[in-house]
C-alpha cells in the first residue's frame, strides 16, 4: 500500500477507538472455549487473597444448602414411601387347630383365631364397636323389631371361584341349629326362622325382640356347595375344618404335620378373588407349639415374627428392641365361679361373702399379675353399656371374713385337723385293712404266721397318717370344722397356665390365713372345657369367660344356660334375674337396657354365686419390621386380626 494512503486512513480513524480494550481482544483471541477448564480453574485460588477466597468459599456452601434443602422439600412434597404388596407374617401359637370352621371354632382359642380369616359373615365390627355390614349389602328391621331383612352383596366369590348367594346363608344357619351338627353356636340361634326371598335378599324371624342380634350374624358363612353334601352328623370329621374354602381376605395353602398327626405349620396365602381391599401381605404363616416357652424361643432365635399372648411373666424376657409388644384388653373378666351342687357347704351366704372378703384383689392385680389387670367387681366391664361404678360390693377385710366364719366354722389346732382327717381316711380305708386282715388270717392258720396282718394294717395307717401331713400346709395355724365335725375344705379347678396357676396359689394362701383347708387343682388348658366345663366337675372354678362386643349377659347368667354348652359356670339360679336379662335381650332402647343391667347386678352382688376379680392385659409381641399394626379395641383374641390388611412389611417410593 503507498504511504499516503496509509497516511490518510490512519488519520480519519480515531486511535483511541481503533485501540481501545485492545488487551482484552488480544486474550479473548487467543481462547479456544467459552468455558475454563478443571486444569485452567484449579490455579484460580493463586490469584485471589484470603478474603476472596472465604467469601467464594460461604458463597458456595450456602448455594449447596440451599439445593439439598429443595430437593429435599421437593422429594417430602412429591415423594412418598408406600406399602408393597409381598411379604411373609409369621406367628407363633400355642395349642394345635382342629376345626377352622365357624360354626364349630368357638370351642378351641386357635380356631377362633384362625378361622375369621378365612370366612365372612354378614356383618363385621369396626375398630370403634359399631357393626358395619359385611357380606350384607344393608337390612331393614320390621316394626315390631321381630324380622330383619338381609340383602346381599352380589360380587362377593368364593376362594375357589363360585358364587356367594344367600343359599350359603341359608344352609350354615340351618346348620348351626340342626343338634346332628352339635354346633356350640346352636342356643343363640334356637327358635330363629331364616327364609330366602331370592338369591340375594333373606330375613330372619325372631320369636321375641332381641336389641344385639345384628352382632350374632357377625358368623362366618359357610359354602353350601363345599359343605352341602356332607351329612351333619359327620361335619366334624370333614377335611373342609382344616382345608377351608371361604370369601374372606385369605385362602389355605398348605400345612405341615409330624408323626403323630400333629399340626406343626398352616399357611395361607392371599385370596385374589376377595371382595373388598386385599391385604398387602401375601403369606400368613402358623407356627404351633405345645406352650409359651418354646413359643418365646422361637421369637427370640428369629424363627416367627410374633407371638400370640405372650403371658405377663414371660414378656420381660424378650430384651430384643425389634419387637414391640401391644398389650390388649378385651371384653374378658376372670372370677371365682362357685358349684354348690358339688360343694354343698358354698350354699351358705355367709361362706361365699367370707370367701369374698378374704381376697385381696389389689394384691392379685400388683403382685401375682405385676399390674398386667384391672380390678373389677362385675361381669360388666369399663366401656360397657350398663357399667356400674357405683355398685355395692364386699369390701376386703380379714377380720370381718373371720367374724362371719365364727359363726359357723369354730377354729380347731392342726393336730386336732390331723386327728380327724386320719380317722375319716382310716375309715374310707378299712375295707382295705379287712382284706389284710382276712388274707392273713388264713396264711395264719396254716403258717402260724400272727403277726403278718398286723405288721401290714400299721404300715398301712403310717402311709396314710404321711399322706395326711404332707397335704398340710406350713404355716396354717388353724383350721376349721362345723358342729357336725366336717372339716371346711374347698377346691380350686383352673387350668394350668401360669397366670391362673399363681393367681389361684394366691387366692388359696389367703383363704388358708382364714382358717380353710384349700386345694389347687390343675387341668390342662386344652381338656378343661372337655373335663371340668363340660362336666361341671368342680367345686370353685377359675376361669375367664370371654363376653364380647355386646352387653347381652344371657348366655352367662340366665338360668337355662347351666347346662353345657350354656356358660352359666356358678350353676346359677334366679327367677327375677333370669326375668331381667330375659326384658335386656329384648328391650330396644339402650337407656332401659342399661337400666335393667344394673338392676341385674345389684341382685348378682348380694347372692355371690361368683367372685369377679379381674380384667387381664395381654401381650401381643410383633418385630417391628411388620409395619402400621394399629389395635385399638377387640372384642376377641381374633380382633387382633381386624387390620390385618393394612399391615405390610415391603415398600416402595411413589409419587403423590
């Protein structure tokens, strides 16, 4: 280019423009990328002081913070973990399942755990006592409160894919009352006329009102097609009692025997043809032992998930922080049922007030039951419509029990006891020493041996004299005798768990500070229905009786139920109390039902025929990996069951 053009545009330009940040294009031509390098920022912090760098440094944490804060919001707000569906419950239970049947399972505690699982019945009670309908789409009650008009759901199958139709309603009602069955259901549904109006409607006719017969159709329903062909009188030898087909959450799928016959394990697996919301659990498992040790050991060695009632004695024993225990009260009350018709002397007012007195439930309920029951002193409970805290009731006072005995009993000194009771056995005995006597005798005459029958008839007092004393208790500083010269003896029957076994020792003790020879008779938990209940074979029983969602106190204390398989266990008899509880059952407004029920207690009070002691708490032991278990109220060991469908142990993340 000539110089003067050079010249020229140089001086039209402005130089400071022409130059102007020239230092910063120079850099910026020398770039490659828009964006440094790790090897380009990593030499960042030479070039900046300490302040710069504390403040880029605060900068950045809070920056951070602030971002995990908000994808933890978002996650809290969008995110969360829900049950799964899969997962294995096992259980530990003690005793063995013989007929998972509902028409039969009231008779033995494992089936009555066991079989709601199983069956449906037409109505069901929430977790706040109030009977819903279940099976039963909704009913009508007539006027006159005598029929009930039943109609049915109509998407309800069986587990094995038939059908639900009031047929099944008709055909387990009829059998429950038909005796060939020997269903223990059959005094509550005696007199009922049950009709099908068509395939999903039924009504069921009572002789009389009766205000709680909705909870009555809370039995399960058995299928006729299963069951139909089977004739009643051979309905307890059935496969279908343990192999059950029903409509309930869960359906049989295998159980595992020993040698013997013996069930060792039940399993049941989730049944998908279900009506309502299946469970999210897909497998139950039963694991069965012969009593509650061995069931704790096997939750504490991890072979069973839970375990049934765990006795209170036995509950501190599981340390291990992954089980919780959910202790439950149910409608239950233990006492002292008394059988004059095998103890006559329990016919005397005075005795049975004395025997009352000289019980220190507070000590039974702190010290024999470590606090694990509430006292009570009447078969109607706390909650319960006709509960009566202001009831009369005899007050514990050795003094005035010893009084009341005087007047009957006279005190004697043990030796005295001793004499008497070893004259009474020598004498029930001497058929027995005659036969020594007479069999001697002859070897004798032809022996010469004289001093046989002698030797023999001594040895023979001694042992009975030994047996005598070994029966006599140390400590017992008196006894007593009438003026007939009967020495007052009683008998407590319980079974042989270890809660009535220390609470009967207890009572026993007590009553022996009073002067009463008194035994402690045991029977095992699984033969006492069959020995003692059924037989009424026992003089003063110590049992529980178990009363349910209702206040109907029929079945326990009116006068037609002495007999099993009624539950009158005190044999009681009373014309204006059976009068009562027969106005209760059909009285349709709670106000006067409640008022009956008390009316019923003040006279129940002042007979005696029973000493009511006790509420227990129980101990349902569960890992903790068995998630949203939430038992409020039960009205049977069973209830524990309700939720049953909302526990899991699987979960997974879902979006909101």
């Amino acid at each position: 280019m000539p110089l003067r053009n050079f010249l020229t545009r140089l001086i039209k330009k402005n130089p400071s423009a022409s130059y102007k940040n020239f230092d910063q294009k120079l850099i910026n031509g020398l770039k490659t990328r828009p964006v440094p390098t790790w090897q380009q920022l990593k030499y960042v912090g030479k070039f900046l002081n300490s302040k710069e760098k504390r403040i880029i440094t605060t900068t950045a944490s809070i920056l951070l913070v602030i971002l995990l804060a908000w994808i933890i919001i978002f996650f809290q707000t969008h995110i969360v973990l829900s049950p799964k569906a899969g997962g294995e419950y096992i259980e530990a239970v003690v005793g063995q399942p013989k007929y998972l049947n509902p028409i039969f399972s009231t008779s033995n505690e494992v089936d009555s755990d066991i079989t709601p699982l199983f069956y449906s019945g037409l109505f069901r009670f929430s977790n706040d006592k109030k009977i819903l309908p279940n099976l039963a789409s909704g009913y009508t009650i007539s006027a006159d409160k005598k029929i009930y008009t039943v109609t049915l759901r109509q998407d309800v199958k069986w587990s094995d894919g038939q059908p639900f139709t009031a047929t099944d309603v008709i055909f387990t009602f009829e059998a429950i009352q038909n005796p060939e069955v020997s269903s223990p259901l059959i005094t509550g549904f005696t007199g009922i006329e049950i009709k099908k109006i068509n395939d999903y409607t039924i009504t069921f006719a009572l002789k009389e009102p009766y205000a709680p017969f909705l909870s009555s159709l809370t039995v399960g329903i058995l299928p006729e097609h299963v069951w139909g062909e089977i004739p009643p009188a051979s309905m307890h030898l059935a496969k279908n009692n343990l192999q059950p087909v029903g409509t309930g959450p869960w359906q049989f799928s295998k159980m595992i025997k020993d040698d013997i016959g013996n069930v060792q394990s039940y399993t049941l697996t989730r049944n998908e043809k279900y009506y309502r919301q299946l469970p999210y659990l897909k497998t139950l498992t039963f694991k069965f032992f012969s009593d509650y040790n061995q069931a704790m050991e096997a939750l504490r060695g991890q072979v069973v998930q839970a375990v049934s009632f765990l006795p209170n004695n036995l509950k501190d024993k599981i340390t291990n922080k992954n089980f919780i225990n959910y202790p439950l009260s149910l409608p239950q009350y233990t006492a002292l049922f008394f059988n004059s018709n095998q103890e006559t002397s329990l016919k005397d007012a005075n005795l049975r007030e004395a025997l009352a007195m000289g019980i220190n439930k507070e000590q039974i309920t702190t010290e024999t039951l470590n606090g694990n029951g509430e006292i009570i002193n009447s078969p109607i409970l706390p909650g319960q419509l006709g509960f009566y805290p202001e009831l009369k009731t005899t007050k514990y006072s050795v003094n005035d029990a010893n009084s009341l005995l005087d007047k009957t009993w006279s005190r004697i000194e043990p030796e005295e006891f001793f004499e008497i009771k070893n004259s009474a056995a020598i004498k029930n005995r001497q058929s027995e020493i005659d036969a020594i006597k007479n069999t001697t005798s002859t070897l004798s005459n032809d022996q010469g041996d004289a001093e046989t029958a002698s030797s023999t008839i001594e040895k023979l007092k001694q042992t009975i004299a030994e047996e005598i004393r070994a029966t006599m208790t140390t400590g017992q500083t008196f006894y007593r005798k009438n003026k007939e010269g009967k020495i007052l003896s009683l008998v407590i029957t319980t079974a042989d768990t270890i809660e009535y076994s220390k609470v009967a020792e207890a009572i026993a003790k007590t009553w022996r500070g009073l002067g009463i020879e008194t035994t402690v008779q045991t029977v095992s938990a699984r033969q006492i229905n069959r020995e003692a209940i059924k037989e009424r074979s026992y003089q003063i029983l110590l049992y529980s009786e178990i009363v349910g969602a209702d206040s109907d106190l029929y079945p326990f204390w009116h006068s037609s139920q002495t007999e099993y398989p009624g539950l009158n266990l005190a044999q009681y008899v009373n014309r204006s109390t059976d009068k009562i509880l027969e106005d209760a059952r059909s009285a349709t407004s709670t106000v006067e039902r409640e008022k009956l029920y008390k009316q019923f207690q003040d006279i129940l009070i002042k007979d005696l025929p029973a000493i009511f002691l006790y509420t227990p708490y129980y101990n349902f032991i569960v890992n903790k990996d068995i998630k949203n278990i939430e038992i409020k109220n039960i009205f049977s060991p069973s209830d524990r069951y309700n939720d049953l469908g909302n526990w899991y142990i699987k979960t997974s993340w879902q979006w909101k």
